[in-house]
C-alpha cells in the first residue's frame, strides 16, 4: 500500500506532540522541549491558529508528520511555505514518507502560487541532507539563522 497524506485534525494532536518529541530525542534537543501537548493543540487547531500539519500514514498507520506555517518572501512578492519540522519514524525511513509529505507542501505550493518552500537542517544530520539533496534541495550556506528567545526576546521588547 503507498503511502498517503492527510491534513492533520484535533485528534492528531497527541500524536503530534509524540512526533515532535522523537524529533527532539533524534536531533539531541530533547531537553529543549517545553511544549506540552495542550501548547500542540492550541497552535495547530486553537483559535487564530497560525501553524498546519500533515500526517503521512502507512497501512494505515501515522508514520511521520509534517508541521509548516505561511512566510513571505519580499524579494519574490508571494507567500511561501516554511517546514518547520519533518519527521518519520525510523522504522518507515525508506518507505516515501518523508518524500511523500514534501510532495504534498510542494503541491500545495503550486496549487496556491506560493513562492518558495524552505526548511532548515541540522549542520551534522547527513542522511536528511543527503535525501533533500536527492530532491533538488538547494543549500543557502551564505545565510546564517540567528534566534532570539526568552529573555532575549524580553530585553529588546524593554520589559
């Protein structure tokens, strides 16, 4: 049986908070993770939710998810789709599931005339590199994400 994708409902929202967390255990930011999964809930399918995910299922089973939100790209003039997170179960790596949930963001982005869908990754995780690159994926190496959070974010804002 092939792999399919479906949008994500507010009973997936346990199952996304459990894929986020194996997400964290694989990139080693486990410890990171302050989201509950009331926090997943209230993002995804809470009033005035601002982020979407999609579930890729195997024999009908949840195998992996994808969680993205709408940018903007001034230079192009549209919309695009940032992928925030993507993640397969390691027993379904291989199967097209990671494949088939870019497939269905890059049809999306077609479908709604988006113009970019980006993503990042982790400077040491080889095997997803090596897959995006297999996609046609293009590198940015010359930008270099910067973040602020916290107390960062609280000290700027002057409170």
């Amino acid at each position: 049986m092939p792999v399919s994708v479906r949008p994500a409902t507010p009973a997936d929202a346990g199952l996304i908070h459990q894929f986020i967390l194996d997400l964290a255990d694989y990139e080693k930011l486990l410890d990171e993770v302050t989201a509950s999964e009331s926090d997943t809930a209230a993002a995804l399918f809470g009033d005035n939710a601002r982020a979407f995910a999609d579930i890729a299922e195997l024999d009908g089973q949840a195998v992996g998810f994808a969680l993205w939100f709408y940018n903007y790209s001034t230079f192009v003039g549209r919309h695009g789709i940032y992928l925030e997170d993507l993640f397969v179960r390691p027993a379904a790596r291989g199967s097209g599931a990671g494949k088939a949930l870019l497939a269905n963001l890059a049809k999306r982005c077609v479908d709604e005339g988006l113009g970019r869908l980006e993503w990042s990754v982790l400077d040491w995780n080889a095997p997803s590199i090596a897959f995006y690159d297999s996609l046609g994926a293009a590198a940015m190496d010359e930008w270099i994400i910067r973040r602020l959070t916290g107390e960062g974010i609280r000290k700027l804002a002057g409170v």
